[in-house]
C-alpha cells in the first residue's frame, strides 16, 4: 500500500509540474530562469517520467529532486522561516520561543532558514556557498556585536536535495532593546538579502 502511495505521489508530482512549468512560461513568469533553464528543467522532468514508464522509481525520483533543486535555485535569494528559539537541533528541528523577549543571561539564539540560493552542479557534486554578516545594534544605534562572514558555509553533497539552515547564537548581551541586523550572501549567485529582527533583554 505504501509504495502504491509513493508511485501515485510521484506520478502526480511528474504530471503537475510541466503543466504548471508551460503556464509559466506562456505567462513569461519565469521567476528569474532563462529560456534555457526553463527547457533544462523541463527536459529533467521529461526524463523522470520515461524512468518512471520504465519502472526506475528510484532514478525517477532523483531526477524529480534534480528539477526541483534547478527550480529552487532559479528563485530570488529570500527567508522562509526566521525565529527566535529555546534550541535548536537541526533542520527544522527547534523550539520556537514565545515572543521575543529574553531574560538576563538567555543567550539570543536565531533560526534563519534561507531559500533560492544557487546549487551547483559541478564534478558529481551540489553545491552551496553561503555566508552571513551580522550585527545586534541597540536603542542609541550603537553596535554592540559585530561580524563580517560569520557563518561560511561552502559545501558539495551527493544528492540535489540540501536541506540548509543557518543557527545564530549570541550570549552575554545586557539588557535593552536591540535589533539584530544580518546579510546573507550566495557567493554562486552572486546575490545577497538584508533583514532585520528585534527583539528586548529584560
């Protein structure tokens, strides 16, 4: 039953997104993708579904994460999930913190989840390179905490799905009012977003 479930989800999967790839494209919507990687994208998806009609569940289902990944990567650089958290364990694996307001001694701890950073493809690899610059600015606009490249991660991995997610972790802040000021930074892309969170130390 479960793997009849997994063919339908795959099948469903295959079949949506050309449609919705050629709605697109007739709109000339295409999200920051060129002609040439609409038609990589679309190309993928058609080899997914011959691999499916095959009966290669397994190489279908890579390829449908590879179109997904081209499609990902296409998007503009953005923050789908920023909070401020108790802990953190790993991708999507936190306790979020009611409100924003920590006690003296509560180390300030961020989750920023990131999205349409480049993955590229180069000698069998994924690969990402993403850095951050941040900084915690208080009520007399004066910095208190700053850092160029804080977080530099530049890796390759085996297969095109990456889950990636940036921890930021700051300690000894007295109390105030801050905003905490970051830039992530895709060196593939050649691309960067600024945002801003604040937050108060009682």
């Amino acid at each position: 039953m479960k793997r009849g479930f997994l063919i339908f989800g795959l099948v469903l999967s295959l079949a949506l997104l050309p449609c919705l790839l050629s709605a697109e494209l007739v709109s000339g919507n295409l999200d920051g993708r060129s002609v040439g990687q609409q038609d990589e994208i679309e190309k993928t998806i058609l080899d997914a579904l011959e691999m499916l009609r095959e009966g290669d569940t397994t190489q279908a289902s890579y390829l449908l994460a590879e179109a997904i990944m081209m499609i990902k990567s296409s998007g503009k650089l953005s923050v789908s999930q920023l909070f401020l958290c108790e802990e953190i364990n790993g991708y999507r694996d936190y306790v979020q913190r009611e409100g924003n307001t920590l006690k003296s001694g509560e180390p300030f701890l961020l989750y920023i989840e990131p999205e349409g950073y480049q993955i590229k493809k180069e000698d069998g690899e994924y690969k990402i390179w993403v850095s951050e610059d941040a900084s915690i600015v208080n009520a007399a606009g004066d910095n208190i905490f700053q850092q160029t490249n804080w977080v530099e991660y530049q890796k390759g991995f085996a297969s095109p799905v990456i889950p990636f997610y940036i921890t930021n972790r700051v300690t000894d802040i007295p109390p105030g009012k801050y905003t905490f000021k970051f830039t992530i930074k895709d060196k593939y892309k050649n691309s960067f977003l600024e945002q801003s969170f604040e937050f108060v130390v009682e």
